[in-house]
C-alpha cells in the first residue's frame, strides 16, 4: 500500500496502518477562557454555530471504517544486501528466500446511497507500502453500531487518488455531495473519519484556501486546504460544509512531525463527485493528453523570456506521434490558454488538458518568438501515473559532485560555468545519444545561481533563448545580449545524460 506522497519532506497520507500516538491537547480555546473574556467576545454571525452537536449526530452514522488485510513479499533474511547478510550460517530456516507476510490498513469512507455504495481514497484500498510486493486480498467496512461487512471494489482511479467500494445491505443512512465551487475561504467546515483506528472522530475547522496547489504535479493538484484537525486514518473520509453536503474528501496531510499541524488537504466535490459517477457505473476514466513535458514560467524563466510570471507554462519536451506534435506544438512554447481558459498557477495546463475529452479538438493558444498563435490539438487519452513518471525521468539537482580538476576551462564568468564544446569523444565519455549536440558543462562556480539551479559537470546546453548553443561563444553572446536587453536571467534548455531535456533560467552575475 502506498503510505505517503512528498510535499517538500513531509506529507502524510491518512491512510497509513494505524499507529497509536498521543496528541497534546489544543490550547487553541484557552484565550477564550481568560477572566473578562466572555465579556468582550461579540455575538455569532447568522449561520455560525454555537455547537457541532446536532451535525455530528446526524452526519456520523454514514462515515465508516475501512481496513484492508495485505499479503506482502519480503526478504526472508533482513540482513540480506548487507555486509551482515552472512551472518548466523545466511539468516532464517527459509534460506533468504522472499516470504509472503500478512498486514493490515485502516482508513475512512462515506456511505453515498442507501444501498451500501461507498467513496474512499484509492491508497486507503491499495496494495504496496515501499517495502515489497503487496496484495490485497480482503477490504472491510465496518459501521459506527461496529457491524462489519466484507467489500467489492466497484472501481478506482489513482489519477485522481478515488475508489468506489460495495457492500451488501440496505437502508443505509447516506450523505450527499455537495457543490464545492460555492465554497468560500473562511467556512466552516466538520471532518469525519477514523484517525488511528479511532472510530467516529469528529473535527471542526474553517477552509484556509481553494485551489491549493501542493506542487505534487498530475491533472488533479488541486485541493481544498483546511484547518480542521486531520491525522493518519482520515484519508478517504468526508469534508462537509455547515449544512451537512460533502463538500471534499480528506486526503493527505502537511507535517513536519507526523501530527497535525493544522494543513489538511481535501479534494473538491466538483471534482470528485463525476468521476465518483463514472466509477460507480462501471465506466473507465479517460482524461485527455497532449503529449508534452511542462514546466512552471516562474519569476526567472519569464524574465529571461520578456513575459510576465505565473501566466502560461513552458513546453520542455514534447513526444513525438501524440497530439501536440501532431498539432505543431514544440519545445520552448508557452502555452496560455486552453479551449480559451488561462493557464496559471491555480488553473494547470495538465488539469484544463486532463478535463477535456479524449478526441475533442482543443484550442492550444502559444507564445512562440514573442508572438501569439493558436493551435488545434485532437487530444489522445491520458496514460497512467506510473508510464507519465517513467516519461518525465525527474532530474534532481546535486546528482554528482563537481570535479575541481576538470580541463574544460572555457569560463563564462557572466553565468558561473566552465563551458566546453561537444566533442564526439566527450559525448562518448558521457554515454549521450549521437544526436545529442550542444556545449558541456565543465565546472561549476558554487556561488552561482546556475549551481543553486541544480547545473553540474556533465550537463549539456542545448540551446540558450530558443538558440541553438553549439559554442561556448553562442552562449557568451546571448548573456551579452540579455544584458544589453536590461534581463537578469538567460534560458538554457539542458540536458543529463540521455534524460529527457530541461529548461532554467540561470541569472547573470553582475559587475
């Protein structure tokens, strides 16, 4: 079972096997508690509750447990790849041979008809948690009157991290979603759910943000940001507004500590609810695809481009054969609108691209050499997580340590590089393609933004400003003229070894 997802070092998922912590208690009331203080609070505005009482009585009976029982393949000597692995005559009675464990989950779900349909989050019922080969073989659901039922997976979609669950009953009480596009920041909002197996936990909070991007990629890193406490166990249980509709459904955790810190992570009913639909009627999920690799135009990159920031997202690679090759999209646009909605920060291209039908010809609206063009792009169908990561080959910065001694002395001090042309022999040096051409990257300066960026020995310029860089000079004459320009960062497009390509935008030193 997948246990957890990385936003920067800690974001915990909800539905992780439950482990027993002790929470201090919130001293987040005690100011109102001080002498005098009841005197100075100000009566409730209309439709703030005094209490969450009523709510939670009626609300309760449809959230319930969910836990799953897993087989996992483990090593059989836990020793095995150390320098230990020998130690005792090679470990246990099996002979290090991988044997089957079994282990167990718990997360939250929803009741959504009377008829025992039910929502949760497709990591609360699946298999895997990072230490080996996991299936599962069993999902129960249990009600808050502690009645259990064996459960069908009706349907999941990891895309948008749902799943549909059946269980065999009737006359079941039952919630309904609710429209979270009416959502403001500052309701009221009540959480449900079972946080380390603690069945019927009810938590109050306000909405913190709408739209909240947690930097995670993908067509749906959108979510609703809340306050309302939210721990490990509550993944796949509801968010409900004030008049008791599902409005999110609680999915992950920001934490530095594993508790809660009050930055919780829901995904909207808007989104939520069709493809809920979708998988309770048996039907698969196709999103639409453009074929492309994206990245950010932040504050630098659109400096270096003249275009102003957080608007539009700049097209990294793009694959051949899918529809943006077949629509003349390349590499270096900046994409800002689809089907005439803006591309931002809020609004992603993979999420305005992901909700457009499979085969629907889209307007694909570029900047391409400071002008403006539309595109029409027939969009293909969107693959699955696992095949977009392998295409996306993230590259990390500090792969390798730079190399003082490196001969390649060509320095560009506007930038912090020691630059080299492309020599057939370096190229073999470095296991690149043949058709891999442009300028390497002898040294880096430790102070510069292009270390910062992530640049080191072995990278390879392809191309700076949308020019092909095939001298050191190519690219001393373009920080020239960015300098000239009044810009403060160049656009390299780099590449390591034979991952895919990579735009950054590297600021000039001054002086």
């Amino acid at each position: 079972m997948r246990y957890a997802y990385a936003i920067t070092s800690a974001l915990l998922l909800g539905g992780t096997a439950a482990t027993l912590a002790l929470q201090t208690p919130s001293l987040a009331q005690d100011a109102q508690n001080e002498p005098g203080s009841m005197v100075a609070m100000s009566a409730p505005r209309p439709g703030a509750p005094m209490s969450f009482a009523d709510l939670a009585s009626r609300l309760q009976p449809s959230v319930v447990n969910i836990s799953t029982t897993q087989r996992i393949q483990v090593n059989g000597n836990p020793l095995a790849g150390t320098p230990f692995g020998d130690l005792f005559g090679g470990g246990d009675a099996n002979g290090g041979r991988p044997v089957t464990r079994e282990a167990q989950s718990l997360g939250s779900g929803f009741i959504i008809s009377a008829d025992g349909y039910i929502v949760t989050n497709n990591h609360v019922i699946s298999g895997g948690d990072g230490r080996g080969a996991a299936v599962v073989s069993s999902i129960k659901v249990t009600l808050p009157d502690r009645t259990e039922y064996d459960a069908t997976l009706v349907g999941r979609d990891p895309t948008s991290d749902l799943a549909v669950l059946k269980i065999k009953a009737t006359n079941l009480p039952f919630v309904r979603f609710g429209d979270s596009t009416k959502a403001r920041v500052g309701d009221w909002v009540v959480a449900i759910g079972n946080p380390f197996g603690l069945g019927g936990t009810v938590t109050a909070g306000i909405v913190s943000a709408l739209h909240r991007v947690t930097g995670q990629g993908g067509a749906y890193d959108r979510y609703i940001q809340t306050d309302a406490s939210i721990n490990q166990g509550n993944s796949g249980g509801p968010m409900f507004d004030i008049n008791g509709n599902v409005i999110g459904i609680n999915t992950m955790i920001f934490s530095p500590t594993g508790g809660n810190v009050g930055i919780g992570f829901a995904i909207p009913a808007e989104q939520a609810w069709p493809i809920v639909q979708s998988l309770k009627g048996g039907a698969k999920i196709r999103r639409g695809y453009l074929g492309v690799g994206i990245q950010p135009l932040d504050e630098g990159i659109a400096d270096s481009l003249g275009l102003p920031k957080n608007h539009g997202e700049l097209i990294g690679r793009v694959e051949p054969g899918e529809a943006a090759d077949k629509a003349g999209i390349k590499q270096g646009d900046v994409v800002v609108k689809v089907n005439g909605r803006d591309v931002t920060p809020d609004q992603t291209l993979s999420y305005l691209v992901a909700n457009q039908p499979v085969g629907g010809r889209v307007p694909i609206e570029v900047i391409r050499d400071g002008r403006h063009q539309t595109l029409t792009a027939v969009l293909g169908e969107r693959p699955s997580e696992e095949k977009l990561a392998s295409l996306n080959g993230n590259i990390e910065p500090g792969l390798a340590p730079e190399d003082e001694k490196s001969s390649q002395t060509a320095t560009r001090e506007s930038l912090g590089l020691a630059l080299q042309s492309l020599t057939p022999d370096i190229s073999r040096q470095l296991g690149l393609n043949a058709s891999v051409k442009g300028v390497v990257i002898g040294a880096v300066d430790p102070s510069s933004d292009a270390a910062a960026k992530g640049l080191q020995r072995g990278d390879v310029i392809l191309s700076v400003n949308y020019k092909i860089a095939s001298t050191p000079a190519d690219i001393a004459a373009a920080a020239t003229a960015a300098k000239s320009a009044g810009r403060a960062n160049v656009l390299l497009l780099f590449q390591r070894g034979n991952l895919p390509a990579r735009y950054v935008a590297v600021k000039l030193k001054q002086g």
